[in-house]
C-alpha cells in the first residue's frame, strides 16, 4: 500500500477518535458538557427546575386527595373531608362500579313527558322524550364533552332514588329539593327542543328505564333484555321551574329598588 494512502488512513482514524471522545466533528467546535436539563442555559436550568417541581408538588397533591377521597372514613377525612371533596368535585370525581365486586351490567336512561296548554285550552300529552339519548349524541365522537352531559341525569337520578322510598315518598327536604332539581333538568331540556319552543308546559313527569346489557355474541350465556320501567309522579310546574323564571325570581326576592320603597 502506498505510504501516503497509509499517513491518509491513520489521519482519519485519530479524528475518529478525537470526535468519540467529545471533542466534536473536524472543523466543529464540541457543544457543552451535559445533557438535559444541564445542557441549558443557567436561567433556562431554573425555569425548567421550579416547572418540575411544581408539577411534582400537583401531582402528590392530586394523588393524595384522590387517596382520601377513596380511603375509608379516618381522621384526615373527617377533619378535612370538604378540602377533598373540593378538590375531586366535579372534575376528578371516581366511579369504581367499572370493577369487581359490582360492576355495572345495566344501562338507565331518562325520560320525560310533558302536559301542555295547546289553542283553546286543550291539553295535550307529548310522546316520551330520551334525555340521555340527547347526552350520548354530544358525547359520543367528542374528544372532551362536558361534565353536564356525562353526568348532570345520572347524578339527579341517584339523588332523587336516594331521598325517596320506594313509593315515592320524599325523607325530608332534601327529598322535596331532588324533585324540584329532577323539574327543572327537565324543563330546562324541554325548552331546547323546537317543537316545544314556546309551549305552556303545565306538568312534567320523568322516568327510569333500565336496559339489561345483554350477553356478548360469542357467550353463551342467556340473560333477560326486556326493560323496566320506573314512573315517577307527575309534578306541576312552577314559575321558578323555568329556565326564564330563575331571573324573575330572584328579582322577586329582592324586593322593591329604592326608588320604590317608599310609594
């Protein structure tokens, strides 16, 4: 092999080594020492250090409160159950129902009917409305759907099962306050259907439909899929049942302006 060729290859084979070893490609100076956050900047190093630990404190934060919120009841919750839960409600509220030992097998769905005035003092009574159909259709294929439409019907419903017995006497005023709730949820939705839009709404009556999820195909399991059905009473509407008596009335509540009070 011809000497200069050789000189050629051993040059070569030193730059190699020199860039390996941090002192960069020929002709290029070596960047700085480190990687990371210590490849930055000494400013940069402590934006990136105070983000970091905040985020570690949110996290531990987080992973605390959830902790309580799901922990049997102990000193810490029952000295600082409202922090916790005001920090899970509504965002970071849990359902374990998902799991084992009760896990949901049913689907329940809401519906209402309405009683209106129609011309000449007839009245009339509207076909069963899905309500919880409504709130699947803006869910689904919605990347973030809102806390009211995943959760506003099941909540009412758990509220209202909760405060009544089973023949729909209320325990006490917090029973008499789920069925306010339930008649306005359900006025507030009839008001955005259109062939209501306007309508004198005199009574609403809602109801529970629970649909056994059935078996998957390839089961061979066989389980009862016929719905049932659970009426609640009819109920009158008052003014403070409308979505545009909520303003009167507390207008009404506040009583004359001081330009009135003293006629």
């Amino acid at each position: 092999m011809d000497a200069d060729v050789e000189r050629d290859i051993d040059a070569d084979v030193e730059t190699g080594v020199m860039t390996s070893a941090g002192t960069g490609v020929r002709g290029v100076p070596a960047g700085p020492a480190g990687s990371g956050i210590m490849a930055l900047s000494l400013p940069y190093q402590v934006v990136a250090a105070v983000a970091l630990a905040v985020a570690g404190v949110f996290v531990c934060v987080h992973l605390a409160m959830v902790f309580l919120h799901v922990a049997p009841s102990n000193t810490l919750t029952k000295r600082h159950g409202q922090a916790v839960d005001d920090w899970i409600y509504p965002e970071f509220e849990q359902n374990w129902k998902l799991f084992a030992p009760n896990p949901l097998q049913q689907n329940v769905s809401v519906e209402v009917r309405a009683e209106i005035v129609t011309a000449g003092d007839g009245r009339r009574t509207t076909d069963w409305i899905d309500l919880t159909a409504q709130d699947t259709a803006a869910i689904r294929h919605n990347p973030l759907p809102s806390h009211t439409q995943q959760n506003e019907l099941r909540r009412a419903v758990d509220f209202y099962l909760n405060s009544h017995s089973d023949d729909d006497r209320p325990n006490g005023t917090r029973g008499h306050l789920s069925e306010e709730y339930m008649r306005r949820i359900a006025m507030l939705r009839l008001g955005g259907i259109a062939s209501l839009e306007g309508a004198d709404v005199r009574r609403v009556q809602l109801r529970a439909v629970t649909r056994p999820v059935p078996a998957p195909r390839w089961s061979t399991e066989k389980n009862e899929v016929t719905p049932s059905y659970r009426d609640l009473p009819w109920w009158k509407v008052t003014d403070a049942d409308r979505p545009e008596g909520d303003t009167r009335s507390r207008a009404d509540a506040a009583g004359p302006s001081r330009g009135e009070g003293g006629r």
